[in-house]
C-alpha cells in the first residue's frame, strides 16, 4: 500500500537531513582545509559577495574571467566617478577571485585615493558651494578608514606580502588623513612583520625624528631593531638593508 | 541469482550508455566545452594579474562543472523519461527486473557517459596547460623567474574529483525524476537543487558569521539537506600549486560524494519502488 504523499514527502526531509548530520563529518576535513589554505572560502571575503552569492555560485569554476568582468566594467564606472557601482563590483571581483592581489590593492587604492574627491566634487556642486575643512577632513576619513580596512583584510589573505601591503597603508595614512602618529605605526609595523619591506624601518625612523620629535625613541626602536635582524629574527632583511639602518643610526646619534 | 542480476544491471547501464551516446546533445555539449575550454588561452588578453596557467585552468574547470551539470541534469532526465513516455519501461519492468536494477542502471549508464564527457574535457585542457606551462617555463628561465607549476597528476585527481561531482548531480536528478510527472517538472527541480548545492557552502559561510544563534542553526539544518558541491572546488590548488592538497582532504572529498550519491540513489529506488507506471 503506497504511502500518502505528504507522508513521503515528510519521510524524504527528514532522511536527506539524516544522512546530510551522518555524512558531514566524512567532507569535513575537505570543508575545513578549503576553509583555512582556498581564500574563496573565506568567510571574511564573502561579506561583499553575499548579494552577488547566486553569482559566485554558478560560476564555481569562472571565477577567474567572472573577476575580470567585473572589473572592467567597474573601470567604466570609474571613468563616470560613480562611486556606489565602481565599489559594488570591484568588491564583486576581490570576492570572486579573492587570490588576485592586484584587485585587493587597486580597490582599496580608489577608494582612499580616488573616490574623497569624487564625493567632494558633487558636494561642491561644480565650485559652486565652498565645503568646510572639517566635513572634507571627515570624507578623507571615511574612504581612508575603508581603505585601510580592505589592505588589513588582505593581510590575512596574502601574509607573504604583509611588508608592503603595511607600506601602503603607511601611504594612505600619509597622504590622505596627514596623520605621522599612524603613519609611523604602519612602517613600523612593516618593519616588524616576517616579510618587511627594507626601507620600512628607514621610514619610521624618519618620521619619529623629522615629524614627531622622538630623536631618543628612534635610536631606541633603531638599536633594538638592528639586534634582532643580527640575531636572525628577520631572515628576509638582507644584509645591505642592515648596512643602510647601521648608517641611519650613526646619523641620529651624532 | 547474483550473476543474473549483474548481467541485468549491465545491460541496463550499457543500453543506456548507448543511447545517450548517441544523442546530438551529447555531441553537442562536448563540442562547445571543448572549444569553450580552448578559448580559455586565447581570452586571457581580459586577465588582471592571475597567473595565465590558474586563468586558464580556472576557466576550463568552470567549463567542465557547467556544461557537465547541464548534461548531468537534461540528459539523466530524458533518459528516464523517455523509458517512462514511450512505455518501454513496462515490458522491462514487467520481466524480472527490479526496480532497483532499473535505476541503479539509469544511472550507471548516465554516470559513465559524464565520464566519457569529463575526460574529453579533461583531455584537452590537459594538454593545453601542458604545452604551455612549458612555452611559460622556458620564458621564465630565459627572464631567471621561477616557472610555473603544473601537475598533471593532480589535474587527474582533480577529473576524478569532478566525475564524482556530476555523479552527486546525476544522482540528485534521479532522485527527483523518481517522484516527477514531467519532464519540464524534473528538470526545473533538478537545476534548482543543483543551484542551492552549489551556493550553500557560500551561504553557509556567510551566514553563519551573523550573531544570532537561531540564524545559525536554521542555516547549518538547511545545509543539511542537500550536498554541498563546493567541496570538490579543488581544482587550482591539487594542479597548480606545489604545495598539493593532502591526500586525507581528496578522500575526504571522494568519500563524500560516492556516500551521497549511494544514498540518493537509495531514496530514488524508495521513492520509485511504489510509483505508478
């Protein structure tokens, strides 16, 4: 006697779910090491993506043509500065072929660099409305902030790269909000990172003494530093780089 | 009475391999993957900073999991069907086969003629990203760079991967095909489980981050019911990069999806073993 349909249909839910709990665990060494190595799989890159999700799932495979797509066609918005659609799909390519670190650092580049003045532009309304200091310090802020929180993201992504990607944010910290304290911190902490970029300590040490004042704290940090790249604590520091920092300490301590 | 049933079984899976075969629409999706797989190379002129090999790569293995669904969906669909329409199915049925058998060969047949439709695919790009990791490999020795990697072993395991995938799918397909009254019916379902297999690890991902527990739980129940196909996305690590994937995470993937497909296979059978013909 054949079971009512609803019936079947109740049975049919109830014993997918129980063979989805029994066979998990049998993918879950798959799940977690696509998880932890495939940054596709991160969940920290799916945020931007989690609208664009249908996208990023049919195209399991196009992700890589998919990505280039979407840039492009966020180069034409950055040609009409509209900064919500350039946003939207160059967030789409980072999330769609997050290994990619040339869409990481042109993302986050246009948004610190480009977009302040866009936002700025319109609110002038062509030169004819003058803005207070305070609200475009405030707009520079704002796409900075982002900015930075993107490069930040992709340090995780990219841990190889950590040096210079601390550097650019240095940059952004330089030029966009004019604030030496944070700049110094990004150099710094590009100096002291596994892959530093060899000017990254010339670079903070320039700041705490040029801008800042801490001639003291400079040699200090300076002093320290060199010891550990002696001592074998920053393996990638060559040893010309070491010449160069020995020569910079000479020069703050005359 | 277990060679008898052997012999049902394959004759079974090889009329239907024959039969799908045989079909334009077969012809005609490895034909355009293959010439969409190719055009991978020569589209590369879009690329922004990926290596060449991982844009290529990337672009054929999309190219095998699309036109592969897209087989594994219409073709498992109408091979069934096409029994059940033209009524073929009674006088087969009506002789000592069972239904297990009938199904089970449905699907042999249908699952082996993706393996056919994989190693074309898998063939050509093969030899693609062979030629030229060793065009990439000479230039990057003439610049001093280090060459690119490529193994063609791991791109083998990775075809593997992928028949075991469209395997799952042909398996889904099937399990829809054995409570659908029409064609259209089980192959609209068909694709859009397909779709919620494919994206759930993403919403999985996504969503779970939230902070409501209640959200979490829903989710990872609803993740439950359905296979989540993105697993066997281990194609650009096992071929292009020298650190490989551990062999525990290919078998762990390989194991998933022979259990699933065991396993809807067996509600397909459930569910067809009391269908009205």
């Amino acid at each position: 006697m054949p079971l009512p349909l609803a019936k079947k249909a109740a049975i049919l839910v109830l014993l997918l779910l129980f063979a989805g709990t029994i066979l998990s665990p049998i993918g879950g060494t798959a799940e977690r090491w696509q998880k932890e190595n495939q940054p596709a799989f991160n969940a920290a890159t799916l945020e931007d993506a989690v609208g664009q999700g249908a996208l990023l799932g049919i195209f399991g495979g196009f992700r890589a043509i998919m990505a280039d797509f979407a840039w492009l066609r966020a180069y034409l918005h950055w040609e009409n500065h509209d900064r919500a659609a350039c946003e939207t799909l160059m967030r789409l390519s980072i999330a769609l072929d997050p290994g990619n670190l040339f869409f990481w650092r042109n993302t986050a580049d246009i948004i610190a660099y480009d977009m302040p003045h866009w936002e700025i532009a319109t609110r002038r309304h062509g030169g004819r409305i003058d803005l207070d200091p305070a609200v475009i310090k405030q707009i520079s802020q704002k796409y900075a902030q982002r900015g930075l929180d993107l490069y930040a993201n992709a340090v995780r992504i990219f841990p190889r790269q950590e040096g210079a990607l601390w550097v650019q944010c240095a940059l952004i910290c330089q030029f966009r909000l004019n604030d030496p304290r944070l700049t110094a911190d990004y150099y710094r902490k590009s100096a002291e990172c596994p892959t530093p970029v060899w000017f990254a300590p010339i670079a903070y040490v320039n700041i705490l003494t040029k801008e800042l004042g801490q001639k003291n704290e400079a040699a200090a940090w300076l002093r320290s530093h060199i010891k550990k790249i002696r001592s074998g604590q920053y393996p990638a520091q060559s040893s010309a780089a070491l010449d160069r920092l020995e020569t910079k300490l000479r020069d703050i301590e005359k | 009475m277990r060679n008898a049933t052997l012999r049902r079984l394959c004759a079974i899976t090889a009329n239907t391999f024959t039969e799908a075969s045989r079909q334009r629409f077969f012809a005609l999706l490895v034909l355009l993957g293959m010439v969409v797989a190719v055009s991978g190379a020569f589209l590369r002129v879009f690329n922004f900073g990926s290596s060449e090999l991982k844009f290529t790569a990337d672009f054929g293995f999309g190219c095998v999991f699309f036109f592969g669904s897209i087989l594994a969906v219409v073709m498992t669909t109408q091979l069934f069907f096409a029994e059940l329409e033209n009524r073929t199915a009674l006088p087969l049925l009506a002789r000592p086969v069972r239904r297990w058998e009938f199904v089970a060969g449905k699907f042999l047949g249908a699952w082996a003629l993706l393996g056919v439709f994989t190693a074309l695919i898998f063939g050509v790009l093969g030899a693609l990203l062979l030629v030229r990791s060793h065009e990439l490999a000479q230039e990057a020795i003439r610049a001093g760079e280090s060459a690119p990697w490529f193994s063609v072993q791991g791109l083998a395991i990775f075809a593997l991967l992928q028949w075991l995938r469209l395997g799952v799918v042909a398996a889904l397909t099937l399990l829809v095909c054995s409570f659908a009254r029409s064609l259209l019916y089980a192959v609209t379902v068909s694709s859009l489980a397909l779709l919620v297999c494919q994206m759930q690890g993403t919403a999985r991902a996504a969503l779970a981050s939230g902070s409501n527990s209640w959200v979490r739980v829903v989710v990872e129940t609803a993740g439950r019911l359905l296979p989540d196909l993105q697993l066997f996305d281990l194609g650009v690590p096992l071929a292009l990069q020298p650190a490989g994937v551990p062999a525990g995470v290919v078998a762990s993937a390989a194991g998933y999806g022979i259990f699933y497909t065991v396993v809807l296979l067996a509600l397909a059978v459930w569910l067809f073993s009391d269908r009205e013909i």
